[in-house]
C-alpha cells in the first residue's frame, strides 16, 4: 500500500471532457483502485501531506495510466476538484513537481483546487 493519487475527469456521451477535473488520493496497492465508473484517468502518481509547511506534495507517475496530464499541452485544466473530506486541509498549497516531468520545474496547482464531494 502507498499513497497515491490519480486525476480524473468524467465523459458525456460523445465522450467529451470538462475542463474541470477531480484528484482522487488514497492509500491503494494500485493506481486503479482509485478509479471510480465513467471516468477518464488524466495520469497520476504518489503524494504525501507536509503539515509543517502546509504542501500537498504531488510528484511521480501511474504505473497504471502514466505521469499526471497538467502541463497545459494536452490539456488546460480550469478546476481540479478535491473531496470536501480535504477540506480541513483548506490552506493547504498543493504542488507537483517530479525530475522527469516537465523540465523537473513545480507546477502550482493551488489556483486550481476547489473543495466538493462527487
């Protein structure tokens, strides 16, 4: 078991996405035991909660669906929900930031968390 997470976004019916996803964490053997129905997986990888500095620290990759999608080319992401269970966590910064993806430089996904349960 390990602390993972995966982001993920839900299809119409002629498979369209929002630009609107959801970080799902857990402590899973496998990426795919977060995976919920009618969601499409935009990658993922491991986290752990630094309360001393209050970071949400997001770095690595999916063995299942590869590294997380969040470098604006594929896709630009306006919202990246979190379950309201996070919520006492509100404050907290959430940064990715892993050497082999995107030059190594952090991504600051703060701007983009918003607090909501499916």
């Amino acid at each position: 078991m390990a602390f993972k997470f995966i982001i993920v976004a839900p299809r119409d019916s002629f498979n369209h996405f929002e630009p609107e996803g959801r970080l799902r964490f857990g402590n899973v053997c496998y990426h795919k035991d977060l995976l919920g129905t009618g969601n499409y997986v935009f990658g993922g990888g491991d986290f752990m909660i630094d309360d001393e500095t209050m970071t949400v620290r997001l770095s690595g990759n999916s063995g299942d669906f590869g590294y997380p999608q969040l470098d604006g080319e594929k896709w630009d992401w306006k919202k990246l929900y979190v379950d309201e269970e996070w919520s006492e966590d509100e404050g907290y910064k959430f940064i990715y930031k892993d050497p082999s993806y995107n030059n190594g430089k952090e991504i600051d996904l703060t701007p983009l968390i918003e607090y909501k349960d499916e």
